[in-house]
C-alpha cells in the first residue's frame, strides 16, 4: 500500500493532489482510546472498519446485557454512524448540554467511512480482505495515474543505510570516527556506538 504515496505521475508530472493512504488501526474498543477523538473532531480521514459476525470466544457474564462480542459489535456499528451523523449545537441544546461545552460536543460527521462485516475470522475471509486492499491499492494507482509498483522513497532509504552499515563496520573493526553524515546523524550514530 505504500507504493501509492507518490508526489509526481507516472509521467513526471507533479500531482495537485495528495496521492496514497495511511494505514493503521487497532482491534475492538483500543481505537476509542488511541485516535478516534482525531477521526471524529480532528482532521478527514477516511476509516474502515472491519466486524466479525461470529466471535472466535464469545463471553457471557452475569448480569451483562450483552456477550464481550456483542458489546465490541455495538461499538462497530455505532462509531460509523457517529461518523457520518456527527452531532449539532441544536440537537445538544435539546438535550440541555450548557452552553459552553456545545462547540466541543459538536461533532461534523460527513466523515467517510466503510463498514466491512466478514461472516469469521478465519484465513479465506482474512485472504479475501488482503486481496480486496491490494485491488484498492492498484486502482487507486490507476486513477491517480501513478506507478504503484516502483518504490524510489524506499530506494533512497536503502541507499543511505548502505552508507550507515560501513560506517557501522568501520567503527566497531578499526575504531574509526563517524563521518561524511550529517550533524543529527552523527550524533545519533556516534551515541550509538557508546
């Protein structure tokens, strides 16, 4: 998927747009705790959201409404909705929030969402979800018209790490100084090999 973050066409030609995606995510409720205040009141970004119908190890306890499985689900279909509804200052007003907590409980929505429900989670559904991200990456790379198989970012890494690992011999065999980098690296390198 890193191979559509590009900054010029399949032709040299600089995009007016931003081309790729940033992929990251965490299972169940973690999300809540990690980064979607930022999806829900912060910047766009487009967010999938990946339910199991049939749970692996369903949990029922005494006097909980719902399975452990359930509870997560709910959570599934619910944050989506949050998405795309969001909330008003007038449907807070009618809910008799004060005043100065309205412009931080109101919410946009019209933040895009996909909701994708696999029947289990077993290794064809995992196969079928891989495969449907890799076609989205290639169309992706159609449409922008760029080349989603060359990786030139990845290429100059590689290149400097080169660099770095005979630095890196150089000094732990024959004592040498870090040098030709530049001061940040040093640093770095030269604390490394303390």
């Amino acid at each position: 998927m890193e191979s559509n973050g590009k900054g010029v066409s399949i032709d040299g030609v600089p995009l007016p747009y931003e081309a790729g995606e940033i992929d990251f995510g965490e299972p169940g409720t973690n999300g809540q705790h990690s980064f979607y205040q930022l999806i829900h009141q912060g910047r766009v970004i487009p967010c999938d959201f990946i339910g199991i119908v049939k749970s692996q190890q369903p949990v029922y306890l005494k006097g909980e409404v719902v399975s452990n499985h359930d509870e997560l689900m709910s959570n599934f279909f619910a944050q989506p909705d949050a998405l795309a509804y969001g909330k008003t200052a007038e449907q807070l007003l009618k809910e008799n929030v004060s005043q100065h907590l309205i412009p931080h409980k109101t919410f946009s929505g019209n933040r895009p969402s996909l909701s994708l429900l696999l029947p289990s989670l077993n290794a064809y559904n995992i196969g079928q979800l891989l495969a449907s991200y890799e076609h989205r990456v290639t169309v992706e790379g159609f449409v922008w018209g760029i080349n989603s198989f060359d990786q030139w970012g990845v290429e100059l890494g590689k290149s400097l790490a080169t660099q770095v690992r005979k630095q890196l011999n150089a000094s732990r065999t024959k004592s040498e100084p870090v040098e030709g980098f530049n001061f940040s690296t040093t640093t770095l390198l030269t604390r490394y090999l303390q």
